[in-house]
C-alpha cells in the first residue's frame, strides 16, 4: 500500500491552496472536510462536492480524493455519498464495540453501493479506541483517550467492510504540550492483524522520524489538520494593510502559504511524483 497525505480545509481558499502544492509535486492529495467546514457553508455538502469536482476539472493531473472526516451522523454521511465524497469517515469511536461495528457497516454498506462513481466508488473510514485532542468538531478529553485494541481489529475489520481504520497509538488531535509518545508496538501488532489502509490522525506536530517509521510500519494515510490552519492565517495576517481593499492579495498569501506547506508535507511523506493507490480520484 502506499501513503497518501489528507489534509482538513476549512474554507474554499485553502482548498485551491491544498491542490495547488500537491499539484506542484506531482503528487495525490486528499481534502478532508472537517464538520466545522461544512457547517461554516451552511451545511452544504454540495458546495464543497462541487468545488472539489470542479478543482478536479480544472486541475485533472492531480488526483483528488474529498473525504469527509469525523462524522458522526448517518444521514448527513449517506448524503455526502451521494453528492460525490469519494472517501467518509463515519466516527463512532465514542460508542461501544457492537454499536461502532453497526454504524460503521450501516455506512460501508451504503457508501460502497451509492456512489455516483459506480460500486465501491466511494471508500469507507472509521475508527477504533479514540484519540485525545480538540480539532474542530472533535473534543475528547485526556482522561477519555483510549488506545486501539490489536486483538478486536480483525474483527471490526471484517464485520464492518470498511476500507480504511483509524487507529489509536498515541497521537492526538490539535497542538502537542509535550512530544508525543507513539506507540509503535501497537502499530506492529495492528498492521498484522489486517490488510486495509491505516489512517494515523493528529499529525499537527508529529516529529519527523515518527512520521516516516509510521510510514515504514504500514500507515497508508496520515491526517494534518490544525497546523494548516495556523499556516493559512498567519499568511492573511501578514498581508494585512490599512490601504489594502483587494481581497485577493490579503487571502491569496495564505493560499500560497498552505500550497507551500503542502510541497513540504509531499516531499517528508515521499508522495512527490505518486499516483494514489489507496484511494480513488474524483475522476
Ligand atoms: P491535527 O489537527 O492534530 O493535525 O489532526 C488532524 C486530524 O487528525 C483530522 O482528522
């Protein structure tokens, strides 16, 4: 399998911006829309299908995956199918083992027969234990982080039919307080236990040489969210005059900002000049 870098947006810019550096490196990219990002376009999963659509017409030598990441409500996930997310991610990670197993092959069973792309046109995420951190929509406390458990993933795994699991060793979502401790034993005794893609989540200021053992040890899609965000801001930030009325040169730097975090993050996860294999393209 091979790694593909996923990367939340939470407006339409950073959106052009995240195509822009993967195209730039010749590489796939998929864009994670964060419920804060659908809420914030009034809750249209069709406004965001469609920009990804037409980002992928207008750019169609970069492969486009648009996933929709933490969701946790069935409707709203079955209609993102529908509109045309090629990836879902349905996070029933704080429910208990049979009702996340339930929820998860409600949605694999849906996603793989009403894409608009054709069966299996759409992928499947989800996720066992639960990773601590706050990005976004997703709030778990510390006290309330729990590890995956290597001996139920064959299971889930099988039970549900789902393409992609997001795993629990050690990461958390949003900034780190301290180095994070990742638990790679747990990833070795995971990746043994299935074939599908692993999603490592919290990649916000994950070090380097955990990023590429990650990759090393099997992990097929790495999540960075909140660093993004900063990156894109910060770019506003510094383009902010007084005499400034074009809105174009205030949001373009941050556009420009996040294509070049995105040429960075290709080349640290060797995915310059990949075409994806894990997931599908839009078209
Ligand atoms: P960070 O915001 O910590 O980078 O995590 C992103 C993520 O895992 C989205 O699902």
């Amino acid at each position: 399998m091979q790694l593909v870098c996923a990367f939340n947006f939470s407006t339409l810019e950073e959106m052009v911006g995240l195509v822009e550096g993967a195209r730039a490196k010749n590489s796939p990219v998929i864009l994670m829309a964060s419920l804060g990002a659908v809420k914030y376009y009034n809750n249209s999963l069709e406004l965001i299908a469609n920009t990804a659509k037409g980002l992928a017409m207008a750019y169609p030598d970069v492969p486009i995956c648009l996933h929709l990441d933490h969701a946790t409500d069935l409707e709203q996930i079955k209609q993102a199918v529908v509109c045309g997310f090629t990836n879902v991610m349905i996070d029933a990670s704080k429910e208990s083992f049979e009702e996340n197993i339930r929820r998860s092959k409600e949605i694999a069973d849906f996603a793989h027969n009403h894409s608009p792309y054709g069966i299996n046109g759409c992928s499947v995420e989800a996720e066992l234990g639960m990773l601590a951190g706050h990005e976004d929509e997703v709030h778990v406390e510390e006290s309330g982080k729990a590890y995956t458990d290597p001996s139920l993933v064959h299971e889930f795994v099988e039970r549900t039919g789902v393409d992609a699991l997001a795993v629990s060793i050690g990461t958390a979502h949003g900034y780190y307080k301290a180095a994070p401790k990742i638990r790679f034993d747990l990833l070795e005794a995971i990746r043994k236990e299935t074939d599908v893609a692993l999603v490592l989540h919290g990649g916000t200021g994950v070090p380097e040489e955990d990023f590429r053992k990650c990759v090393a040890m099997g992990m097929s899609k790495i999540n960075v969210g909140t660093g993004l965000k900063k990156i894109f801001t910060d770019g506003v930030k510094s383009a902010i005059k007084p005499e400034e009325n074009d809105p174009r040169k205030v949001v373009g730097p941050g556009r420009q900002a996040v294509a070049a975090a995105i040429e960075a993050n290709c080349d640290l996860f060797n995915c310059t000049g990949k075409t994806p294999y894990v997931l599908k393209s839009i078209y």
